[in-house]
C-alpha cells in the first residue's frame, strides 16, 4: 500500500480539474474571457432598469410620514368630511393642502414628484417631518407663484433658481399654472412647496386642482390612521376620501413596471442559451486537442463517467471565476455610469442589485450543463485502443 501511495497521488493530481486550468490557461481562456464579457454586459444592462423603482421610491419616500387625502365625490370637504376626518382616532393633525405633480426627467421616459401647496405657517414644521432643509434661495411667499424643489428635480430638468415652469409656460409641462423657482431642497425625501394661498386664487388654473388635507398619524399608528382613512364612507356607504399614501402609490409603480421582469429574463435567457452553445462549441474544439489525453485516460481503465465530471468540473470552474470576474467589471462599469452621467441629472441607481446575480448566473450553469453534455457524447463515442494506434503511428 505505500509503494501504490506516491503513483495514487499522482494519479488523483492529474485527474484534478485544477491542474488542467493551472497548466494551461491559453487554452482556457477564451471561454474565461466570453463568459466574463457577457455576465459584465448582462450586469451593465439589467441594473440601470432599477433606476426607475429608485427614483420613484425617493418621490414616494414623503408618504411615510403623512398621508394625502382629498373628496372622492365632491369639491369641497365639506363639515360631514372634516367631522370624518376628526373622528381619526389615529390621527395626530391635519392641514389644509393642494398636492401637485413635477415632470421629473428618468433614465428611460420621465417620474414626477410631488408639489405639496401648504398654507406658510405650517411649511417649517412639514419640512422638518419629512427631512428636509433649505439649502439655497428661499421658500414661497404667501400669494406668489414661487415654489421651492428638490436640488435631485432642480439638477434632472435644468433648472436655475428664477426659472419658471407650469402649463402656463410649456403646454406639454404636468404641473398646472405657473411656478418660479424660488428655492432648492436637499434631503432623502424628493417633494417641493409652493403656497397654498397662491394655489386657491379663485380666477386661476390651480383653484380648480381638488383641495387635500395632509394627514399626520401619531407615532407607530400611521397604518391605522391609512385603514380609517380607506374605510370612511358617507351615510350611502359610498367612500368618502380618494386616499395617496405610500402603499397606493408603490402599488401603482410595481404595476407600470410589472411586466419588466419578463423582458429582462426574455435577455438574459435568450443571451445565455447562445453563449452556452458557444461555449459547447468551443468545449468540443478544446476537446480535439485532449483526445490523446483522454484516450490514455480510458485505456488505462478509468471510467468514462469518472472522465465527464472531470470535464464538467473544470468548466464549471472556468465559468464560476468568468462569472465572479465579470461582475465585478459590470459593477465597476454600473458605478461609472452613475457617478459620471445618472447622479449629475437628479437619477437614481442601485448599483448592487440582486436581479442582475440571479440573471447572470444562468450563464455558467447553463454553459456548464450544454458543455459537459457535448464532451459526455465525444467521450461516449471515443475508442481509446484506435487513440492508441495513431500515437504509435
């Protein structure tokens, strides 16, 4: 038994995937470098697609803190709505508002972000609550069309402090009537102030925007104060309140992008059964130039099965290390795109994602499983004494 040690050893090191990769990476290292390249693109396309959910998440973030309700079948809140909303027993406060929308520029189409018309006495305290500061100009006088904006919407479209902005000045603009920037935010919640008093001028656009009440909940009973907010009905049973929390606007986002899943998997499937093929393809001409190896192997007395998990160890190996080498250029490439062209324009990325890891790692299993199986029938079909015969030839 110790005599049979060292040619044992020697034996194992020779059928050991990691020697074959270690002793010739030349001839690895074109299916390394093509799988690297596709799992780098796969990462560089899927990822940016995140920035839709992104942007939208920082515009929603506000109704964390408040919630936004207005008539459902009438103009006014009249004194049976206000009692309703009084009844609130989860609510800490209420104020009048009008809530408008700003075009916001997006990596593909364009967001929009809230502009919340608040009455000027309350706007120190909503700013506050929902984390943000005034980081240059100042914020809207009371009956002017000023408005202040978030510096991430104020970079997105362009803008300088005295722009003006609104129906009134382009046609194709969402936000109602004219507004001036007047004010630029900062902070994680991406909203805007105009004046409530300016948005309720009888002659102008804006009075004819519903009016809202913005709702605070006391600490830890938001979720209540959203339930009661959704169950208030008038003495018909009808519902009462058209409510805009974060639950009802996260549920219109996931359902604009519900289907974005399913292109993204359309590619990459698509993109890895090619590249399996490929890669099976370049298995088999790699494998021409093993066929005095694996004749050896065979005659010898090695079994055939003992040979193919050889061979799918070694490309899984190649693929797993293309896999992890390819990621790390796609992100590499991710952050250069954010810092150098999305962040500059008020567009928000992830740039770790778990999509494009779950995508791209459908490339070194499926050019594993389709190289093994094309090596597994050369394998089946090789005659090792005609391998022989040649050698001596």
């Amino acid at each position: 038994m110790a005599a049979n040690g060292p040619h044992t050893g020697l034996a194992r090191r020779a059928l050991s995937p990691w020697t074959y990769l270690r002793r010739n990476p030349r001839r690895i290292a074109p299916l390394f470098a093509i799988q690297a390249l596709v799992t780098c693109l796969l990462v560089l396309i899927i990822t940016p697609t995140n920035a839709f959910e992104a942007t939208a998440e920082a515009n929603i973030r506000p109704l964390q803190v408040f919630t936004i309700v207005s008539p459902r079948l009438r103009r006014e809140f009249d004194e049976e709505l206000l009692a309703a909303l009084d009844k609130n027993p989860h609510m800490a406060s209420r104020v009048r508002a009008k809530m408008l929308w700003v075009r916001t520029p997006m990596i593909v189409g364009e967001g929009y972000a809230p502009l919340i018309a608040l009455p000027q006495e309350v706007r120190g305290a909503f700013l506050k609550r929902v984390g943000l500061t005034l980081t240059a100009g100042r914020l809207p006088e009371p009956g002017k069309d000023g408005a202040a904006l978030h510096e991430a919407v104020v970079q997105a479209r362009g803008m300088q402090l005295g722009d003006t902005f609104g129906q009134l000045v382009d046609r194709t603009d969402a936000t109602p009537g004219r507004f001036t920037l007047v004010g630029i935010l900062r902070g994680e919640s991406r909203l805007g102030l105009a004046d409530l008093e300016y948005a309720s001028q009888p002659y102008f656009v804006l009075a004819r925007q519903d009016p809202f009440q913005v709702i605070y909940a006391l600490p830890g009973q938001k979720a209540a104060s959203d339930a009661y907010l959704h169950a208030a009905a008038h003495e018909d049973g009808t519902e009462a309140l058209r409510v805009v929390d974060d639950a009802f606007v996260r549920s219109r986002i996931e359902a604009g992008l519900r289907n974005l899943p399913l292109v993204i998997g359309f590619i990459t499937f698509s993109v890895a059964i090619v590249v399996a093929l490929v890669i099976a393809l370049l298995n088999v001409i790699a494998f021409q130039v093993r066929v005095d190896e694996f004749g050896l192997f065979l005659a010898i007395g090695h079994s055939r099965q003992r040979l193919v998990v050889k061979l799918a160890i070694e490309a899984f190996l190649v693929a797993l290390l293309a896999w992890g080498v390819g990621l790390g250029l796609g992100l590499l490439g991710v952050w250069a795109y954010k810092v150098t062209w999305l962040e500059p324009r008020g567009i928000l990325m992830h740039v770790v994602d778990a999509r494009p890891l779950l995508f791209s790692i459908s490339v070194p299993l499926l050019s594993t499983v389709t190289g093994a199986f094309a090596l597994a029938r050369r394998l089946h079909r090789m005659d090792p004494v005609a391998v022989i015969q040649r050698r001596g030839v």
